[in-house]
C-alpha cells in the first residue's frame, strides 16, 4: 500500500510543478475545451485507453472539469476507460493465441503466468484504482485469459477511481 503512495505524490507534484512553473493548467484546459470538439477528446481519450494507457486519465479528468457538463463528461470518459480496458483485454487474449507467444508463456514465463493467474484479480484491481495504466493490467489479464465475467466485475473499480480523481482534481484546480 505504501509503494502506491510514492507514485501518487510524485504525480501530484509534477502537475503542481507543471501548473507553478511551466504553464498554467488552467489556461491549458479552457484551450482545450474552447479550441476541440468533446468528441475528438473523448475519442482520443478511448484510443489512448484502449492502447496501453498512453495518456494519463487524469489529464482528461481535469479537461472534463473545465467543460459545461463536467458530470456527464466524467461519466464518459470513466464509461470509455472502462470500455477501453475490455477492448486492451480482448488484445491480450489475441497475443495469447499467437504461437510463438503461446509457447514462450507456457515455457519460459510459465512460473510468472502460474502467479499472474493466481494473483489476476489483484493485478485488475491495481490497475483500475491506482495511477498505473488500466489498459496495461487488462491487456495481462487476457493473456492469462483470466475469466472475463470476474474481470468485468474488478474493472468495474474503475469508476469509483474516476468519482474520486474527479472529486479530488475538481478541488485541485
């Protein structure tokens, strides 16, 4: 649980320090919600959830908060993240069907999966509540090929994530 802290301070104080010291975040964000369409975001939020978590949600929080309708605009990009996740799921169960990646996982990796596969559900929740790369954890998870219906139910953590970064970055700025 402490190891999640340090991450979590450190990501704080980079955007602290971004906001002080290199451009003000607030006029970043009012750019963006004058200067782009809600749907080219959102898509670009889904495109980045659904490979790898490219860019950090909390970036599309805060923009979400400067828009009209804050509440419906966190609802979607939490709706898209999640949907982005099962989208990163179904890419690791692809990876898995891969030959060559079917045998390297079965043989060489064979210790880690039997971990990965016994710890699965803690590897989603990780990756739905902390500040690490949803799409990553759901993208290990299908090729473990954990069971789909629990990992649906873990995601689902997701957007309790996305109510109290929304709460606590709506403070913020």
């Amino acid at each position: 649980m402490y190891k999640a802290i340090l991450p979590i301070v450190l990501f704080v104080g980079i955007i602290v320090g971004i906001h002080f010291f290199v451009i003000d975040i607030n006029d970043a964000l009012e750019y963006a919600t004058e200067h782009f369409p809600p749907l080219g975001v959102l898509s670009i939020f889904f495109v980045s959830e659904s490979i790898l978590g490219l860019i950090p949600p909390e970036i599309f929080i805060a923009w979400s908060g400067k828009t009209a309708h804050p509440s419906l605009y966190l609802a979607l990009i939490a709706i898209l993240s999640y949907l982005g996740g099962i989208v990163s799921y179904f890419e690791g169960r692809s990876i898995a069907n891969i030959p060559r990646v079917f045998n390297y996982l079965e043989g060489s990796m064979s210790k880690h999966i039997k971990n990965m596969r016994k710890w699965g559900g803690l590897l989603i929740i990780v990756g739905a509540t902390l500040p690490l790369p949803f799409a990553v954890s759901s993208v290990a998870a299908g090729i473990i090929k954990f069971p789909f219906r629990s990992y649906l139910a873990f995601g689902l953590l997701r957007f309790v994530r996305f109510l109290v970064y929304g709460i606590a970055i709506y403070g913020l700025l």
